[in-house]
C-alpha cells in the first residue's frame, strides 16, 4: 500500500500541478482524492480533467455536490456561495455530470481504508471533524482501520489506542498495529492552518506523513482578481487562514 492522499483542490489549478508533481518525484502512482475539486478558485475544468487523469479515485465534497445542485446554497456563507456561483457560469456540462457521479465515501478493504470528504458518521451532512470529542464520536462508525478525510482544510492525524486513549499527532506517526486512525490530508487548494504551502498526505502500511509544498499562489490570486473572486478569498491564499 502506497498513496498520494489529496483533498480540497478548490479550482486551484498551480496549487495542484505543485502537488502532483511532488508525487512523482516520490514515485507514488496512486492518488486518492476526498473531494471539492471546486469551489473559491479560478480553474474549475482544468483541475477535474487533472484529478480525473491523476487519480485512482475520487470523491465529492459539499462545494462539488453545491456546484451540482445537490447541496443548498444557504448552507454557504457569502464568499463561498459567491464562488459557487462563479464555478456554476464557467463550469462545462461533461464536469458538471462528472462531479455529479462522485461518491462522497468508498470503503477500501483490502487496504483496511474508509475514504470520506467530511465524516463517516454523517458523510451527506457535512460536519467537521476538529476536536478530540469529534474524533471520539466519528470512531465508533467505521469499521477500517484508518479513515482518510478531508474538509476542515487543517491537516492531522488522531490515533486511537486500545484503551481509548486519542492521541492527535501534527505530520507524522508510525502506525500502531492496535491503533485505529483517522487522518485529514489537508488542503492542496486552499490550506487554513497559518500555512499557506499546499498539504497533502503520504500513506503507507507502515506509516503516514503530512506534506507540504509551495506554489505559485501569486498567481493563483492574480486569475481570481481577474475572474472578480471574492476579495477575502484571494487574500487569504497568503495567510494560510
């Protein structure tokens, strides 16, 4: 078992060329992919013919399934909605019915992998995974030993010992064979931890690392200016936030 795990592209197509081409350099021909490909960025079609020709599978998330029509506007706050908007104008029908298609969550058996873009306690509702309590709970409903997930745009990995003891882990654990993990890939697109290198996560049967990679998010920004994105969504590419 050996993986690239990406999630969180959000149309940003500089960030994502960055992460792939770290993957190859790595020589890992396997890429997982946990959803929203779209959403706040400016290369919606190019990043899904992308990840359509680099991944072994691939998931939606809430701005794909918005994008769709699948997932109500009102759940969105206003710069997010503005970008689905803008994703839904420029968006061609072939990806539109591509994202449409996606599965939110795939179970992996022989690699013991549960895949979601949000939780595997209630995929379709699209919560957040971020505290100790979170993890506790989303444990209970997946059967693997790892579930790989995404969303939050903060990378982590949380290991639950045999006595029920979670321990949150920043980039890099050696796995445990007792253990059961559950482990966010970050954001390639749109990273919110204070850093503003693309994230993705490197999987294998003996381990799993936290990656990060810079990108030419200048001129990420400059096409967002141009498409008239959001100026907090622009902004906040720099920050990491």
């Amino acid at each position: 078992m050996l993986y690239a795990v990406i999630s969180d592209v959000h149309s940003n197509l500089e960030a994502l060329y960055a992460v792939i081409e770290d993957i190859r350099k790595r020589n890992i021909e396997k890429i997982l992919f946990l959803g929203d490909a779209v959403g706040y960025g400016p290369n919606p079609n190019e990043c899904i013919e992308l990840l359509k020709k680099e991944c072994l599978v691939l998931l939606a998330g809430n701005h794909d399934r918005a994008v769709t029509g699948d997932t109500p506007l009102d759940r969105f706050n206003e710069n997010a909605r503005a970008a689905v908007q803008w994703t839904i104008e420029h968006i061609t029908g072939e990806h539109l019915e591509f994202l449409g298609k996606l599965d939110i969550l795939k179970v992996m058996e022989k690699d013991n992998l549960c895949l979601v873009h949000s939780t595997p306690k209630e995929p379709e509702a699209w919560r957040y995974i971020v505290t100790l309590n979170d993890a506790g709970v989303n444990f209970r409903y997946f059967e693997q030993k790892i579930c790989l997930i995404g969303h939050s745009h903060t990378p982590f990995i949380m290991e639950k010992r045999p006595s029920g003891e979670l321990i949150l882990y920043k980039d890099r654990v050696t796995f445990s064979e007792a253990a059961r993990y559950i482990i966010n890939a970050g954001s390639v697109g749109q990273p919110r931890d204070r850093d503003p290198r693309a994230a993705y996560a490197v999987l294998n049967a003996g381990e799993v690392e936290i990656i990060r990679v810079d990108y030419n998010f200048r001129e990420t920004q400059r096409k967002m200016r141009e498409a008239g994105l959001p100026k907090f969504l622009i902004e906040r590419l720099e920050k990491g936030i």
